[in-house]
C-alpha cells in the first residue's frame, strides 16, 4: 500500500512506520490504515514508529469533530503487536501526544518533551488523557498548563520515556529492545498488551478476572506447549503464533 505521509517498512518479524511530515489529519488516517494493516500480518510481532530527520512535530493541522470522534492514536494502542517510538530532537505537541500511545519510549539525550495550551487552544489528541495516566496528574497539570518543556533526563524520572541514549542511539536501542521482544512468544506478548492496555480502562477486580482468563486462554495455544518443552529440553523455542 502507498502512503503520502508515512512510510512503511516489512522486515519480519519487524516494521517501522516513519513520519516524513508534521502531524495533520492526513498523517491521523495514514497512521490508522497502516495500523490496521500491520495488526493483521502474523508474521510482524513488533512496531518501531520514528521519524524522518527534519521532521517537525510541533503543530498539527486543526482537527475537527470528525477526526476527534476517530480517537486519534487508538489504533496504536489497540495493536496485537508492541508499538516502540524512537525520539530524537522534539517531540512537543502532536508529536508528543503520538508517541504518548505507543507501548515503550526510547529517546536520544538531545530529545525534549513539552504540552502547551496555546493560541486558544489546548491538547487535542489524546495528550490530556494519556499523560496523567503515564506520569501523573500533578506532573502532566505541570507540563500542559504551564507549557513546561522538559528534557530526556527529566522525561525518564518521570517515567515518560523508558531509556534515554546517547545522541544519535536511539534507533538502535530501540532495534535491540524489538528483537528481544520478537524473540518471545507472540501470543503471550499480544495477550500481555492487551492487558495492560484495556486493565487500566477496568476497575481492579475486573482486570485481574480479564488477566486470569487470557493466562487460560493462553495454555491452550502451541506456542505455550513449546515453550514448556523448550524449557524442559533446554533448548529454545520455536514459537509459531498459533
């Protein structure tokens, strides 16, 4: 499939969606038909989302009613498969708010972080949402409502970002953390996300019953049965999906 704003890149069991313009409502509708697309190849088992160099992050086309009523960055969320952003410079508004539905966050030194209300407008892509989930209410209220721009350091005390690395590293830090991920079961992996993703969304008791009926479900699977015999074996496994 041809994208005009994205670029999309099949290396099994690996591939990368990467930014080649700022974020408009273009780039919203790319980003979820590429999700689709990848959530049904059983042969990808993680995502890497980065962008072009140059790229600027920092605005985003207006979005009306229409694009708010599509959850922007959902899909992300919603993929089978683990989402990686890798940062490097800005990532301020939009960009903030794209990489804020990824799984892991990886950023260069160099990278910073801000959420600003500004010009009569305010988040609008999620970042209100998501940010206090991530980093807490008293943090995100800092960061949206007074504009403060933080740096990678910062970002991972905060627990924004998961590693930082050296300027320039950051992909490749991301690579090896996707091929340890790739290397796993997918099944479990995909069961494991999901969990996180819709338990935060339940109360406690009902995430916990959801958790034990995916462990159920899990047992059930091939791959489970390889991963047992592998163990017992000593050997590694040769995990299939199925």
């Amino acid at each position: 499939m041809i994208f005009h704003t994205i670029t999309v890149t099949l290396r099994p069991p690996m591939a990368e969606i990467r930014l080649n313009t700022a974020i408009d409502a273009r780039v919203l509708d790319d980003l979820d038909v590429a999700a689709a697309m990848i959530s049904d190849d059983p042969q990808i088992r993680v995502v890497l989302l980065t962008a072009e160099s140059g790229v600027s992050s920092r605005s985003v086309a207006p979005v009306d009613g229409t694009v708010r009523a599509a959850l922007p960055f959902r899909s992300f969320e919603l993929m089978p498969q683990p989402v990686i952003a890798v940062i490097e410079g800005d990532a301020t508004g939009a960009g903030l708010e794209l990489a804020l539905a990824c799984d892991l966050r990886i950023a260069s030194e160099d990278a910073s972080f801000a959420m600003t209300v500004g010009d009569g407008a305010m988040p609008s892509l999620g970042g209100t949402q998501r940010l206090p989930r991530l980093i807490g209410r008293a943090r995100a209220a800092e960061m949206i409502l007074l504009g403060e721009r933080i740096d990678a350091r910062t970002a991972l005390s905060y627990g924004l970002v998961n590693a930082v690395t050296p300027r320039g590293e950051a992909m490749v830090h991301a690579g090896r953390i996707a091929a340890a991920i790739a290397e796993r079961g997918p099944i479990a992996v995909r069961y494991a996300k999901e969990a996180i993703a819709r338990g935060l969304d339940m109360p406690l008791d009902q995430a916990l019953r959801y958790e034990t009926d995916l462990t159920i479900i899990l047992q059930t699977t091939a791959d489970r049965a390889e991963g047992v015999r592998a163990f017992l074996e000593k050997r590694p496994p040769k995990f299939e999906g199925r």
